[in-house]
C-alpha cells in the first residue's frame, strides 16, 4: 500500500511518547513531505539565526511512522527511492556555530537556487547530492532532540543516507515512531560552518520489518559500501564505537575470528566523519560491499555481539 504524509506532521524530539500519525504494514511505501531545518523561517538574505530565533524548534521531523509488529530488536528498514528538492536552499554562518565559528563575528544568509539538480552558491554552479539529514526511530529512553544524533538515528548528517540507499534502524519501541527530514541540497563531510544547502524536499521512501535483528545502532547500505554509524560526544570514542561495530559485521560477513577481521578492516575499510557539529559527534566506518562474498541479507542477519577473541 501506498501512503502520503504531509509536512504538517512534525515533531521536534523523537520520543516513545509521540503518537503515530500513519500507521503501515511491512512492505508499504510512503510519500514524505519533509521541512527545511529553519521550519522554512529564513526566506531571504535579510533573515538570520539571530537572538530571536526560536532553536528549541530546528530541525522539524515528519512523521511519527509506526510500522506494524514493530518490537525491541527488531530493525526498520528504509529505502530511499528519490528525494525531490525544492527550488530554493539556505547556508547559514553564525557566530559559535561549526569547527570556526569563534572566527565568525557576524550572522551571514545566503539564499541558493536549486534547479537542474544544481546549487547556485555565489556565482557557482554546483551539483546537488540530496540527502536526508535527520531519519531515527524513537529511543528507548526519553525524549532526543531532533538535532542531535544517537543510536535510533536522529540528526545523522550522514551524506550517503541519499537516493538508493537502505537505512537501517534500531527498534527501541513498539512501532519504532520512524520520523525524517532536514533534507540538503548539498553537504560535505563535516558539516563544517553548521548547516548544507537546507531545503524542503519530497522523499519517496519503502519500509520493511525485519525481526529479531538485534541491531544496535543505525547502518546504511549503498550500492558499493555498507556504512556503520555511531554517535558520541567525544570524537575519538564515535569513531572507536564504529570500528568496534563493523569488525563484528566483518566477523559475520566473512567467518573470519575476530583479529582476522580487525586486520581486514585495516586493510579494507575506511574510518570518515559525516558531522561535527551536532551535540554528538558522528562517525562511520566504511565496508566494501564486494567483502560480503556470501551476499548475506543485512535484514535477515543477527547482529548480536560476536565478541573479540
């Protein structure tokens, strides 16, 4: 079956508390309308993220979606069939935001055009690569702002969570309360001033169930990678709990013991940023896909601890 969910269904903080406004079935599609970060409050040049401007309401979600026989550890599965932008984007630069904004001693807009699938920024024409930068199901434990990233997903800002790709996500609640938006433009890895090119957007998206998954935190399937995504206040310790994650999924892709894998990853994958400018910072470790020689099913794997040996 197929559904539509309008943009005027948004929470701010994903919650166990929130109530669904669409309920599916595995197997169902659904047309997302998803808000700008800025809840489309900056239209113009003249506009900016100043002393007035409401930052317990950013980064607008739509949705609670609950999916249908949803439990604890199980895991929603997302595909991204097409995400169409709308014509005009925002860049904000403010004071205190991003890794330079000590240096930054002024609030600056810029107003992008988007068409062609092309960013015009300051007389450039830059090729869009539309993502969602917020997609999360509830967590287990109260209520998670929408800007901020964590293991039922949230403010992920992870720029491969884009057309064709399959989002994993945790189930922490019955129904998982699937919500998404803060849809760019364009962004790079880091999200280094604080924002990409925010816009709203029309995500065309297919939902599946898979049971008793034990996923822990949120994975991205790409056509040539498998992502594994961790969230965490320290650097360091985001890109740690990464690393710890996609060894175990080497673990069960390959057969491989523990330090086998850990040797692989060495010399396979890759560690990168997706942000660094969220309440948590947020990392991935890079899988080949051609690793998973078997062409196991992620939906259909149980990603329990393996341990290390």
């Amino acid at each position: 079956m197929h559904h539509f969910l309008d943009r005027s269904s948004v929470v701010y903080e994903m919650d166990r508390d929130n109530t669904p406004v669409l309920t599916i079935t595995s197997g169902d599609s659904v047309t997302v309308e998803t808000e700008d970060c800025f809840c489309h409050r900056i239209l113009s040049e003249n506009q900016c993220v100043d002393e007035d401007f409401d930052l317990s309401h950013v980064n607008p979600a739509t949705g609670p979606i609950a999916v249908e026989d949803a439990l604890p550890r199980d895991s929603i599965v997302v595909t991204i069939r097409a995400i169409h932008l709308d014509s005009q984007g925002v860049i904000e630069s403010v004071p205190g935001w991003g890794l330079l904004g000590n240096k930054a001693t002024s609030c600056k807009t810029v107003i992008t055009s988007i068409m062609d699938n092309r960013v015009q920024f300051n007389g450039l024409s830059l090729p869009a690569r539309p993502m969602i930068g917020v997609i999360g199901n509830a967590p287990e434990h109260g209520a998670v702002g929408c800007g901020t990233p964590g293991n039922h997903g949230g403010n992920l800002d992870t720029k491969e969570i884009a057309a064709g790709a399959i989002v994993h996500l945790p189930v922490f609640v019955p129904g998982g309360l699937l919500a998404l938006g803060d849809v760019h433009a364009l962004m790079g890895d880091g999200e280094s001033c604080g924002t990409g090119v925010e816009c709203r957007a029309t995500v065309e998206l297919s939902i599946e169930l898979a049971k008793s998954t034990g996923l822990s935190a949120p994975l991205v399937e790409t056509e040539n990678e498998i992502i594994v995504i961790s969230s965490h206040k320290k650097l360091d310790r985001a890109i740690y709990q990464s690393m710890v994650l996609a060894v175990q999924l080497l673990m069960k892709l390959t057969g491989f013991s523990w330090q086998e894998a850990y040797m692989l990853a060495s010399i396979s994958c890759d560690v990168r940023v997706s942000q660094l400018v969220n309440p948590l910072f947020t990392a991935k470790t890079i899988i080949p896909r051609h690793l998973n020689s078997n062409g196991l099913r992620l939906s259909q794997m149980d990603f329990g601890e393996s341990g290390n040996e």
